[in-house]
C-alpha cells in the first residue's frame, strides 16, 4: 500500500536484457504487484526475469506491440484490484525514483491520468539529459499539433512515465486503441473523451538510445494520422 492505495508498476519488455534487472532493482518498494509483459523478446530478457523475485511475468507468445503489451498490463492489473498503475519502461530513460510525486499528484488531484513529462522540467534539462535536439523538437511540434487539434494544454503528449486510475481504465475501452507505439496519444484521446482529470509533474531526464523504440518518422507519421482521424470525424 502506498498511502492507503493499492499500487501495481506495469513494465513492457521487449528485448531489454541489458537495463531490465537494474530498472526493477531501483523502483521503491511502494507498489502491492509488480507485473511484467514479455512481449516474446527474442534475447535473454525472459531468462533475467525468471531470476528476479518479487515480480509477476506475463509472456506473450507472439509479439503484440507496445500498445498491445499495454492492454493485457492494465488488464492484469485491474485483476489484481489497483487503485493506480504506474506505467515504467525498461530502460531507465524514467527514473523509478520520480514514481513517489506521480502517485502523490494522482492522490493529491485525484486525478485518473498523471503524466510525468520532460518537457516541464526545461529544455536545458532535456538536452542535458541527453535528449537528441532533432527528438526534443519533434516531441514540441507533435504535442502542439495535438493540443490545437484536441483543445489541450498538455505539456507532453509524449511521455511513457504515467500513472493511471482505476476508474480511468474501466472507463477506457483498451481493446478500441491501437497495439502500436502511438498507443500513450490514443490513451489520452480516449481520456479526454471520458472527461478524465489529467495532472501534469515534471520528472528527471536520463536519456538513453534505444534500439527497440518507434522509428521517429513512422512515429510521428502515426500521430499525424491520430490527429487528422480526429479532425476528420470530431472524434476516435
């Protein structure tokens, strides 16, 4: 329990072999379930978690996609009676120790969707961090596109370090949303539909190239796509 709520960490893995065990090793210990999706990496991530003690290994026997390993995550977490999950990547790009203020601002607020975003912390930090210039601007335009064309004002549409509510994900219906890497915009799209209170905290940067994420072109294309479908029909 971590002030009363009930906690579940939801990690993605594809691949991750090399940061996986250190990033699970330094999440403090506030969470009720850790629960891991193996989505049928092909290294010796599967290996690595069957070590580590503590944690709950869901392995998908085919490659589903970062939006797919999502679904069954927040599925599994929804069984497991969470009163919030904490969306954390593998490769520590998202300091485990900001989890504390983003569960704190979801309490606090009571907000169903806390984002944790780069872009609040500054530009200076981002690229100090080592954020790419070309993604840092990439990740400003995408996020104003989306803000004018949803009539938003979210700092950063894309970030992977959130916390969800409970109520959030029985309202969201996951099986509508897509199994690829633009699945954390759709989320927010269908949150802004339900009318979700969405809270903002800036974190810490700590970039790493990794070699399993999106391709930025097709990335970006896919949001643009997101957007333009919402324009098209006012709505997903």
């Amino acid at each position: 329990m971590y002030k009363g709520k009930r906690v579940v960490v939801a990690m993605p893995a594809y691949n991750g072999s090399s940061k996986i065990a250190g990033v699970i090793a330094r999440t403090p210990k506030i969470y009720d379930r850790f629960i891991v999706v193996d989505d049928s990496s092909t290294d010796a991530t599967p290996d690595i978690l069957r070590k580590i003690k503590g944690i709950t290994v869901i392995r998908h026997p085919v490659n589903r996609g970062y939006g797919g390993a999502q679904k069954t995550l927040y599925k599994a977490a929804l069984r497991a009676k969470c009163d919030y999950v904490v969306l954390l990547h593998q490769d520590g790009q998202y300091a485990p120790a900001d989890m504390p203020q983003l569960l704190d601002a979801a309490i606090r607020e009571r907000a169903d969707v806390v984002l944790g975003s780069r872009i609040l912390s500054g530009k200076r930090v981002m690229l100090r961090g080592g954020v790419p210039a070309y993604k840092y601007y990439g990740n400003r335009f995408l996020t104003a596109v989306e803000n004018v064309a949803f009539g938003t004002k979210i700092a950063e549409f894309h970030t992977g370090y959130r916390v969800y509510s409970r109520r959030a994900l029985e309202k969201i219906n996951l099986d509508r949303l897509t199994d690829k890497y633009y699945f954390d915009s759709d989320i927010i799209l269908e949150a802004l539909k339900h009318r979700l209170r969405i809270a903002q905290v800036p974190i810490s940067v700590h970039y790493y190239e990794n070699v399993t994420a999106a391709n930025p072109i097709t990335y970006g294309f896919e949001i643009l796509f997101l957007v333009f479908k919402y324009l098209l029909k006012g709505q997903r």
